[in-house]
C-alpha cells in the first residue's frame, strides 16, 4: 500500500476530515496534503513513526469498535 492509500484508507476508517485527521495526528494540514502528494519532488516521504502512530490508532479504533 502507497503512503497516499495508506492516508487515504486511514482517514475514510475513521471518518474524519483531512483537517480533522490532520488535528488528530497533530500535524498541521500542509504536511498532510504535502503526505498526500502523489510521488514526486514537492511530495514528502511520511516519518515511520507517524505510519507507526496511525496504524496504533487505527488497531485501537478497531478493538473499541
């Protein structure tokens, strides 16, 4: 799964907006759209820890769903 899927899938599960989503994993909304990005050289790679950290929230959504 691309990091664009992985955001994209992890924002529909959770049902938030991407500022919603952005305030959630405390990152300001041009990172996130930056994250979004399709692969090119103005688009970010996103840190393993915040794949790490959304995926903890996403496990955690699922268990108290």
């Amino acid at each position: 799964m691309t990091q664009q899927e992985f955001l994209r899938d992890a924002m529909h599960r959770l049902n938030m907006t991407r500022d919603e989503f952005a305030d959630r994993i405390a990152v300001k909304r041009k990172t996130l759209d930056n994250w979004i990005l399709p692969p090119s050289d103005s688009a970010r790679g996103m840190p393993d820890m915040a794949w790490k950290f959304i995926q903890e929230i996403l496990d955690r959504e699922e268990k108290g769903a």
